[in-house]
C-alpha cells in the first residue's frame, strides 16, 4: 500500500487556525473511520491527538479536530500556540490488517 | 497508566539479526482486546508499522517487510519482542513499540530506541 500523501508543510500565525490534508484512497482513508493524527515534536514519540477520524483522547485540547471527505481527512488546529509548533503525521486502517501512515506535515507557528 | 519501554541493542551488524524486547507495565500484554505494536521511523523520516502481536498471541505484519520480521510475546515478563533478519542500512530507523485498539490507534508509545545498522 502507499503512503498517505500530507503536504510537507503549514503555517499560522498565534490564535489562527491551521489545517493539514491527508488524502489516500477509496481503499483507505475513503474506507474506514480508522483515521488517527500524531504530534510528534523532536526527539519524542508521537502523541495521539485524534482517533477514529474525530475522537480526541482525554487529555487533548478542544482547539484539536478531525475531519474526512472521501478520500481526505483533515486536522484542524485552531487557536494556535507556540506548543503546537511539531510535525503532524496521519494514519488510516487500509484494510486486510494493513496500517499506512502519511509522511508528515511540519507545522510553523509565525 | 500504562508504559512501554524498548530496549536492545543501538548497533548491528549488515546481514545479521535486529531483535529488540518492549517491556510493558500497568497492563498485561493478555488484556483482551489490544494489538502490541512495533513502528519505526527512519532518520528524518516518517513512520511506518511494522506489525503486531494481538493479546491472544496471533500476530500481522507488514505486507513489506513480512519475510523478514517476528513478532513474539513472553507473557511471564509481560514482554513482546521484534526480530527483524537480514538487516541493512536501511534498517537504521528509531523503533517504537505501542498498544493500540482494533483500528490503530496508538494511544500509548515507548521512548523509542534508536537502532544503527553498520558494520
């Protein structure tokens, strides 16, 4: 299977939003509701922030959201802060017991 | 509050054998219901699964790497463990190991250990 595709990079200002896609197939993302979203900031393991396409673990901030439109789902952070500043990667179930991830979106905080 | 931890060695050999152990508190490995995972992360990189292992012993892998990974479980120590043979440099990577509900989401990860292949 291939890499969910996520642009390589985001930016907003503090207290803007900002929303990064990840677009697979109608075998994966348009599939399932198994899309999840990872914070990883360097030198970390990543963070769950969404599950099951709009599920936030407890613990995560409300300014966190997910989103899907066929083959795209989508997170929006609104609200920006400096701590947010960190690499977002997206993963979708892909059936037949296969996981694939995207490779990454960079997010900058101005 | 459950942990994992990974642990094995930093550097391998070309050819030889990858093995790293996940040693797990604050749950037992048999608790129905979750899949024990093995990701990786290659420098710089994003992260790719490599399989896992379910409570009840029966393991998937990652259709690409599949001829080449075991997945185990040693449910005394409350461990599950990764080989992966034949290792080259582009096995270098950060491994993590994570439990995750059916649909893969990882809802708890170890530090990761950071794995070099070279001779």
């Amino acid at each position: 299977q291939s890499a969910l595709t996520q642009p390589p990079s985001a930016s907003g200002s503090p207290g803007h939003s900002v929303t990064i896609s990840c677009t697979g197939t109608s075998s994966d993302v348009g599939a399932y509701n198994y899309v999840s979203w990872y914070q990883q900031h360097p030198g970390k393991a990543p963070k769950l922030m969404i599950y099951e396409v709009t599920k936030r673990p407890s613990g995560v901030p409300d300014r966190f959201s997910g989103s899907k439109s066929d083959n795209t789902a989508s997170l929006t952070v609104s609200g920006l802060q400096a701590e947010d500043e960190a690499d977002y990667y997206c993963s979708s179930y892909a059936g037949n017991n296969n996981l694939v991830f995207g490779g990454g979106t960079k997010v900058t905080v101005l | 509050q459950v942990q994992l931890q990974e642990s094995g060695p930093g550097l391998v050999k070309p050819s030889q054998t990858l093995s790293l152990t996940c040693s797990v508190s604050g749950d037992s490995i048999t608790s129905g219901g979750y899949y024990w995972s093995w990701i990786r992360q290659h420098p710089g990189k994003g992260l790719e699964w490599i399989g896992y292992i379910y409570y009840s012993g029966s393991t998937y892998y990652n259709p690409s790497l599949e001829s080449r990974v075991t997945i185990s479980s040693d449910t005394s120590e409350n461990q599950f463990s990764l080989k992966l043979s034949s290792v080259t440099a582009a096995d270098t990577a950060m491994y993590y190991c994570a439990r995750s509900l059916w649909g893969y989401a990882f809802h708890f990860w170890g530090q990761g250990t950071l794995v070099t292949v070279s001779s």
